[in-house]
C-alpha cells in the first residue's frame, strides 16, 4: 500500500472484504494499526475476515474518514 496524499494515512481501518457481493465480518486479530507518511509505503498490512465459501471476492481500500476519494477495489479468487 502506497501513500500518494500529501498528508499521513491511517493504515488498518478502511478495508472491507466482499464475498458475491456480500459483506464478510472483519476481526480484531493482530491487525496492523499504523500510519503511512506521504510519498510512503507499507508492505505486509494484515487485515482478519470471516470469508464463508469460496470464489470471487473483493477487497475495497478506502482512507479512513475520506468522504471524497473512491474506493479502491483488488478483486481475487479463492479456491
């Protein structure tokens, strides 16, 4: 994950796991909870979902309390 604001970005809170469009349960499991200076990277964030089934799923990033941005979207398959 890269940070292209020009301002610190809280890493940790703003994802969210969709299975066909459902939305799965995250959980508080050593997840990473930090902060990316601008014009920085972070490598190896961990985020914990309850995913049920397998098949599509998609990962939407959004800055926390950014009302502006659009998601980003990172879809992905699960066998």
């Amino acid at each position: 994950m890269k940070n292209l604001s020009e301002k610190d970005l809280p890493v940790g809170i703003g994802m969210t796991l969709y299975a066909g469009g459902k939305k799965m349960e995250s959980y508080p499991n050593t997840n990473t909870m930090d902060a990316i200076s601008a014009g920085r990277s972070i490598e190896g964030a961990v985020a914990h979902f309850g995913v049920t089934g397998q098949g599509d799923l998609e990962l939407e990033i959004k800055p926390a309390f950014d009302f502006k941005s659009k998601a980003a979207i990172v879809a992905f398959t699960v066998e």
